[in-house]
C-alpha cells in the first residue's frame, strides 16, 4: 500500500504538556481497504487502522483499537475520521468509543505542506 497522507498533529495540553500525532494513511489494493498507523506522545503503543474511502466525498474513515492512559491503559475503540478541505488540507476528527457509543474527542486541521 503506497501512502499518499503522512498526518502530523500538535497541541499544547498546559503549561507544561505537548501533544504530538503521527500517522500515515494509504490505500491496500490487495485488501481494497484504507489501511494506515497512528501513534502519539500519550501512549507507546502504534496502531495499526483499517478502514474505508469515500472518493465522492473525500472522505477517509479508520478504525482501530488503542490503550488509553486516563482509563489506566484500558484498551478501547477509535475511530479516525479525515475529510479532503477545497484547499487541498485535511480535517481529522478523533473518536473514542465511551460507554458503547463513538464520541468525538478531538479535531485537527491540516494544511497541504507545500
């Protein structure tokens, strides 16, 4: 699978907290699957996501499990929704699974690097 997305997230936590995302998202031709990996400055663990391509919409939805560090490591469902914006960047949409439902936890807008 070729990556075409490499997605790179920061955010300031506090004073003293930094958040950092990496992931890469690509295309399986064996599978037909949106396939790609996701790890961050929370947790060691590295993802592995599978998901869909909408190419009418331009919209990329994984899905994946990760340990999450204010649950004490429980490992819980994600989902990682992305959306092609008119200027070539990316919206990304984090969701947790919480109480058996898909919450939005965080969003990142992405520009198109240059």
């Amino acid at each position: 699978a070729a990556a075409d997305v490499v997605v790179f997230c920061a955010a300031s936590l506090g004073p003293d907290a930094v958040y950092h995302g990496r992931g890469t998202m690509g295309y399986d031709p064996r599978t037909k699957e949106a396939v790609g990996t996701w790890i961050d400055t929370n947790t060691s663990h590295m993802s592995m996501m599978r998901g869909t391509n909408d190419l009418e919409k331009g919209v990329t939805t994984m899905d994946f499990e990760m340990p999450v560090e204010t649950m004490g490591g429980e490992i819980v469902a994600h989902r990682m929704v992305s959306a092609r914006n008119d200027d070539g960047g990316y919206s990304m949409t984090m969701h947790m699974e919480v109480e058996g439902e898909m919450t939005a936890s965080w969003t990142c807008d992405m520009e198109k690097s240059k």
